[in-house]
C-alpha cells in the first residue's frame, strides 16, 4: 500500500512538472525582424499595358472613281507630305476638263459679242433709233452671257478638281501601310476598303489605362488634373522585345471619363520617333516614375489587407499593434509610399505579419535599416 501510495505521489508530481514545462513553452515570445521608419527619398515605378499609335493614322479613299493605272508607292514606305501614291485612269476626267475649258472660252465669246451689242445699242438709244425696250433686251442679254460664264467657270473648276483627283496624294509625311487594290482594280469614294492608310509616325501616341484610385490619388497630390499634367514625370517605353525606347515621353491627356466596364481612366502620352522605329499598332509598356522626398516608406512584406485596408503592425510596449496605413496607389510592387497611417520614429514589424495576431507580445530580433 504504501508503495502504491509513493508511486501516485511521484506520477502526480511528474504530470505537474510536464504541465508547468509546457505552460512555460506556449507563453514564449516569438522574435521579430523590425524597422525603424525615417524620412527618405524614392523613386517608385509603375508599369502599365501599352498601345502605340502614330500621331495621325489616315485613311486614304479616292473622290472619284475609275481603274487604278499606276502605284507609286510600296507597302511601309515613307511618304512625303503632297506626294503621289495612286493614279485612277485619267483619261475621261481629262476629256471632261478638256470640254469644260471649251465650254468656259465660248462663254467668253460670247460676253464679249454681248457687251459690243449693248455698246452699239447704248449708242443708238441716245441717237433715239431705238426704244428703250431694244436697249433693256441688249442688257438681259450680257447679264445671260455673264451668267453662262459663271456656270462654265464653276464647271471647269469641278473638272479640274476631278482630274487632280485621279492623282491621289499623301496628305500627310508618314509610312504606307497595305495596300489592298492592285493596278487594274477598279475603286470609287464609296469602297468601304481604303486604298491605304498613312501613318504620320513623326510622333507616336502611346494610350495606357489607370484605374480610378491612382487618378484619385495623383489629383489630391497636385491639386487637379491640370495640375497633374504640368507635374507628372517623364515616362519610358519598354518595347515588346524587352528592350527600353531611348526617347523619353510625356503624359499629354487623362481622360476625365471612367469606362463604366474597366473602372479604368484612358492617359494618352507623346513620343518622339525620329529614327522611325515606333510603328502604329504596336504594343508595350509604359514606366511612370514617381519621385518623392521626405516620405516614409515600407515594405509591402510588412502589410496585409482586410477589407481592400491596408494594415501594417506596430511595435508598441512589447506588443504587435495593427494600425490602418493609408499608401499611394502607384507603387513599384515592392514597396508603399506612405500617405497616413505611420509617422517617423514609428517600429513597425516587416516580417510573418500574416502570422501575428493583434496585441501579441514579440520581441525584436533585428532592426533592419531602409
């Protein structure tokens, strides 16, 4: 009995040491990498899908119809501005303007035959030979011829418009793109195919899309769109082949409409293409920097999302604390620059925030510098 008794005693002292051992292990304060936030200077880049369209892409129709007799001009080829790139059978047009000039010379005949009758009957009205009905008739007459050379006039200018169109010119400087009609095709105004299009690429519009909150967010910054226009950075174009464009761009129009299907704001920049290596209807993307000093600035790894609100956890009295963080939208998807939330002097945790859990007790383990 009294064996049993002291084995009891010594199971029962065992259990409440392995308790107190294991009480002991659950209350041990995990250690945390932390970061002391300081002012600093970043430069942040966003990257955004990209269209390229020349500054002018015009599509080139005939005004009058007829067979196509010469192409002047090859598929990608540059063109200058006035330059001939089509001709449509001439001939008839030719004729028509041929008839018209003739047509425009007897209307001239006869207002000269017209003013020397009037003239004659001027004279003889005054001499009292004939009555003012004959001189009324002689002055009806000239303003009938005049009128006749008006209309001749009005059509030979049609004519001559006509036959100019047959040579179909490029209104622009830019490169041809197809060119879907062959000599012999027959083309009139009302084609729904152009006979080309020319791309004026002397500058190329580069068109990207953000979404409401980073428009939002850079009009609170400076003050308007206006505003924003006049401040906002030069941007890179990053090409489909990975490389980046050697000319820099600049933000030219944010469209003050929302595409009700996208939530998105349409932003139209401006390149420059000397060397005509920007062709329209390319694709890339676009790279706004965005420069700001005297911010403070954490790690997206130290922050997590509730709710589409951002949280960030601070080191207080020994304690992990969550506090709301207002950051800028445009990010480098490495970092956040902080607009509210966090002050300088601020410990914040940077590391297992998904793990922490409000008012934890940790300790810090390292204080990494920015």
């Amino acid at each position: 009995m009294k064996i049993t008794t002291r084995l009891l005693i010594s199971f029962t002292c065992l259990a409440l040491v392995c308790a107190c051992s294991d009480g002991d292990s659950s209350k041990k304060v995990r250690e945390y990498n932390a970061m002391i936030l300081q002012p600093t200077s970043r430069e942040l880049s966003s990257i955004y899908s990209a269209t390229i369209r020349g500054k002018q892409d015009i599509d080139i129709r005939p005004k009058v119809s007829g067979y196509i007799t010469d192409i002047y001009v090859k598929e990608g080829a540059t063109v200058a501005k006035g330059q001939t790139l089509f001709i449509i059978d001439q001939a008839p047009y030719e004729a028509a303007l041929q008839t018209a000039i003739a047509n425009v010379d007897v209307c001239k005949a006869a207002v000269a035959a017209a003013e020397l009758t009037l003239d004659s009957k001027e004279q003889l009205f005054k001499e009292k030979i004939i009555s003012a009905y004959d001189l009324q008739m002689a002055r009806t007459t000239l303003a009938r011829e005049k009128a006749s050379l008006t209309q001749a006039q009005a059509n030979e200018t049609n004519a001559r418009n006509n036959f100019n169109y047959t040579m179909v010119k490029s209104p622009v400087d830019g490169v041809m793109g197809s060119l879907p009609f062959r000599v012999g095709a027959l083309v009139s105004a009302t084609d729904a195919t152009p006979l080309t299009t020319v791309s004026d690429n002397s500058e190329m519009y580069v068109y990207f899309s953000m979404n409401e909150s980073q428009v939002l967010s850079l009009s609170r910054q400076f003050g308007s769109l206006e505003k924003v226009l006049e401040n906002m950075p030069d941007l890179q174009l990053q090409l489909s082949d990975g490389s980046i464009y050697s000319e820099k761009g600049r933000i030219e129009s944010i469209s003050g409409i929302i595409d009700q299907n996208t939530g998105a704001v349409s932003v139209r920049a401006k390149f420059p293409n000397r060397k005509r290596l920007l062709l329209s209807g390319g694709a890339g993307n676009v790279i706004l920097p965005h420069e700001r000093t005297g911010c403070i600035v954490i790690p997206q790894s130290a922050t997590f999302e509730v709710q589409d609100k951002t949280y960030a956890y601070k080191y207080e009295d020994g304690k992990a604390k969550s506090h709301i963080v207002n950051v800028f939208e445009i990010s480098n998807g490495k970092e956040y620059i902080v607009n509210g939330g966090l002050e300088q002097g601020d410990t914040i945790i940077v590391e297992g925030v998904g793990l922490l859990k409000d008012d934890s007790q940790v300790k810090i383990k390292n204080l990494i510098e920015q």
